[in-house]
C-alpha cells in the first residue's frame, strides 16, 4: 500500500492532510523519516506519526451503547443514526449496524464495515444469541417462562423459535435471551400474554457483554477476544435456562 494511502486509512485523515503530515517530516517507517507519499509500505512496517505507531485496520468491529431515540442505520434523513455517533472517530469508515435495535430501545449495537462478518453472525444458521434486559407492565409468570422456551405462535400465525426468559416470579423486570431477529419481536412475545414492554436494552450479543463504562453513547472497538467468542458463539441450550429465579 502506499505510504499517503496508508496514512489516510490508518489515521482517519484526508489524502491532502497525509502528503501534508509527510511534508512536515511527522511520519516515519521503520524508525526513519519518511516524506514520499507514493513509497510502499507492507502490512509489517512499522508506521507512525508524531511517535504514535499506525495500524492500518482492514476492518473495524465497534461496540457501541445505542441511546433511546437514535436508529440502527448508517444514515437517515430525519433521525440520528448508530453511524452518526461514531462519524467523527471514523470519518473515512463506511460503517453499518450488524443487526437492528428499535429505535426506543437502548443497549448494544455493533457497528462494523465487514460485510461477511455481519453476514455470518446475523445468519439464521448461527442462532448467535442476543441477551436484553426488558421491563413489562405485568408480572412474569409461569405460563410466559413456558411459553417463550416452548416457542411463541405471534398473533398473526408466526410461529418462533424457543426463547430463554429468566426471572424471579411476579417481577416486572426480566432477562430474555433470543437467537432469531423478527420485527418488535419482544413485544409481541409479550403481547400473546397481555403482557407490554415499558423498557427494553440489550446487554449482550453471543457471549460479549455491553461494557457498563460506556454509557449512552459511548463506544470502544471490539478485543481480540470479544471478536473471537463472537465468531464462535455457540447456540444456547434453552432448556438448561429457561427457569424462574428462586
């Protein structure tokens, strides 16, 4: 890759500004002052600029804790969407949700520019599991715990794959655990036993867990070993989760 292209992916900045940075003497190779944009750097250099090494990331893979009110897109002509907030740390990045959150629900949403990533993991054959915390204005009950392990049939005939919903009898706050994306499909779950949801957030995808120290808004790229248990979630044994707390 050349050195201006790499620049320019690796530090999120504009080709005119990387020729500047290099004109300035602030990049080095391997150690050396480097001003020659058009020089071929390969993926093993060691690139930096003003001391800070670079890495010129083929992809990114960004948690990020979706507010209420924001939409899961990359752009949208009336609403702030997921891509929006992270825009200014990304500005070069074609970034997109891997997977929707309504726009009233909050919690987890992971931004990539990896297609086959978010392919693979959103692909029905995965089953990867998304976890959320929902708030409903009636109790749990047997008869929900039940139903959402044995699959709920929505009122137009849907019928959905088993569900883990965990809590403790009678609260009205719960933990649903889901390996299947359909339209509101929480609330209609609930919806079938008269029951609505008040508040909804989602806390985990696979086995990665929302960082509670971002807050609304805030975002973080993905480790190594997030990226990993991601790409190898399992699909959840329902039966070994589905109870109500003691």
């Amino acid at each position: 890759m050349r050195l201006d292209a790499f620049l320019a992916k690796a530090a999120q900045m504009s080709r005119a500004d990387a020729k500047q940075a290099l004109r300035r003497g602030r990049v080095t190779v391997d150690g050396r002052a480097a001003r020659d944009g058009a020089l071929h750097v390969d993926e093993n250099a060691a690139v930096a600029l003003d001391g800070a090494p670079l890495t010129a990331k083929r992809f990114v893979y960004i948690m990020l804790d979706k507010p209420e009110g924001v939409v899961s897109a990359s752009r949208d002509a009336r609403d702030t969407t997921a891509a929006d907030l992270v825009r200014d740390a990304y500005p070069r990045r074609e970034l997109f949700p891997a997977g929707r959150l309504d726009k009233t629900s909050t919690g987890f949403v992971l931004l990539t520019d990896d297609g086959a990533f978010a392919h693979d993991i959103l692909a029905p054959r995965r089953h990867v599991a998304k976890t959320y915390e929902v708030t409903v204005d009636a109790p749990v009950t047997r008869a929900m715990i039940d139903g959402f392990a044995a699959g709920v049939t929505l009122a137009d005939g849907t019928r959905l794959a088993p569900a883990a919903l965990r809590a403790e009898e009678g609260a009205f706050s719960c933990e649903v655990v889901l390996t299947q994306g359909v339209y509101h499909q929480i609330k209609r779950m609930f919806g079938v036993f008269g029951a609505g949801v008040c508040a909804l957030r989602r806390t985990a995808i696979g086995g990665v867990r929302l960082d509670a120290s971002l807050g609304p808004g805030g975002f973080r790229e993905l480790t190594e070993d997030e990226m990993a248990s991601l790409r190898n979630a399992p699909v959840q044994l329902f039966q070994k989760i589905n109870t109500i707390v003691p």
